[in-house]
C-alpha cells in the first residue's frame, strides 16, 4: 500500500484515488488501527459523494466509519452511521449493502446488550430480498441470530439459527464458523466444558484472538449468571489473556 500511495501521485483519476483510501481504511481496519481507518474512510467518502452513481461505495464506506466507530465503543456514532449507510442503500435499491448495513448494526446493539433491537435487525437481513443467494451472509447472520436467541433464553429458536448457520458452515468449509458455532453451543445448550476449552482453542489456533476473547468473555458472563463463580473466573481470565495475544499478534503484524 505505501509503494501504490507513492504512484498514486501520477494516478489524475478522483475515483482511483477514493477507491486506494476504501481500500486502505478496509486494511488498517483489519489491523486495528482505527484512527488511521476512519482517516482513509473519510477521503474515500469525499471522493465518492462527489461523484455520480457511487451509493453503493458511499453506503460501504459508511459502514467501515460506523464500524471502526463501534469497535472504539462509540456506539451512538456507529448506530447513527450504520442507518444512514441502511438508508442510502434501501432507497438506491442496493439489496446486498442494505442487508449488510442490518447485519453489523445488528452487532452494535448485541455488543451493547441490547438483544431485541439486534433481534430484530438481524431477521431484517433475512427480510431483505437479495437479487442472489449469499451464503456467507445467511450463515453468519444465522450465527448471531443464534447467540442473540441463546441470551434471550429462546433456546428452541435459538437451535434452529444455529442448525440453519452450522449447515451453511459445513457447506462452505468454514472452521472459524464451526469452531464459534459449537462454542455457543457449548455455552447455552450442552454446558461441555471440554468442548468448550477445545473449540476455544480452534480459533487460537487460527489467530482469531478477538473471537476467543470475546466468546471466552460470553462465556464467563453466562457461568456468573449461574453463580459458578469458578468457571466464570476461568473464562474471565482465558478472555484477557486471548485480549492479550490479540495485542501481540498485532503488534508483530505492525
């Protein structure tokens, strides 16, 4: 990215130049360098504002401004974005973006322990009619239609979620989802702490350190709900330890 940014100079094309700082926000947002995301993600929208037909890289560049916003735990910002983004797509008809926009604000509110309004947005992705079948998204969106479902005690919604998402899953090869599937599973249904500390480790293993921190952390909220302080305190402390190597991780990709 710094070599292209050097000839992007010679590059006369707005559009080229708004499509790098899309690009570039969507890296440093992967790496967690937030500030430096929003920056990119904010010339980019410039550019694309400016320019004719460009909703659909409006409403996307949108989402990764909410999403940044969201992970800085600037939740009223990112809920604020994340319906101007839904917005823009409803009314310009871009199905995919629009159902996208439900599924990450979708995140916001359950990030905030507020499981019906997430509820809601994410059977509105299901809602959305998509000009193609998009299993990635139906998975996912399923995954945390199951989770939600899970906390809000509606176990038997909850398992058809989480069959319909492990279905997808299986079909596509996806261990990270398998792996996270079967943890909330372990969580809510099974109560296998074995399995649990294995599928933890499956994610570990593949450097998701954000997804075993935060399902480690979910896990550790549902045993204290129980009054099993000991398992509540293992999973607390598996949770920041996995914070921890996330941290690392990061800083050797720097």
């Amino acid at each position: 990215y710094h070599i292209a940014e050097t000839r992007l100079r010679n590059v006369p094309d707005d559009l080229e130049r708004a499509e790098f700082n899309y690009q570039l926000s969507i890296a440093y947002y992967e790496i967690a360098q937030n500030h430096f995301s929003i920056n990119h993600a904010k010339k980019a929208l410039e550019s694309f504002k400016s320019a004719d037909l460009q909703e659909s890289r409006v409403a996307t560049t949108l989402m990764v401004i909410a999403s940044n916003k969201m992970d800085l735990t600037q939740f009223e910002q990112a809920e604020s974005t994340f319906k101007d983004a839904i917005n823009l797509a409803a009314e310009s008809n871009i199905d995919l973006t629009q159902a996208l926009g439900y599924f990450n604000l979708g995140i916001c509110y359950e990030r905030q322990g507020k499981l019906q309004q997430a509820l809601e947005c994410l059977q509105n992705v299901l809602s959305v009619e998509l000009r193609k079948p998009h299993k990635t998204l139906y998975m996912r969106t399923n995954y945390m239609l199951a989770r939600v479902l899970f906390q809000l005690d509606q176990k038997a919604e909850g398992l058809e979620s989480y069959n319909e998402s492990l279905k997808l899953a299986n079909e596509l090869s996806d261990n990270a989802y398998i792996a996270k599937l079967n943890i909330i599973h372990s969580i809510y249904i099974t109560g296998d702490e074995a399995q649990l500390d294995a599928t933890l480790n499956a994610l570990k293993n593949q450097n998701l350190w954000t997804d075993a921190a935060e399902l480690s952390i979910m896990a550790a909220r549902f045993y204290k709900k129980q009054d099993n302080h000991k398992l509540a305190s293992k999973y607390f402390d598996d949770g920041l330890e996995s914070q921890a190597k996330k941290l690392s991780w990061m800083e050797e990709i720097e």
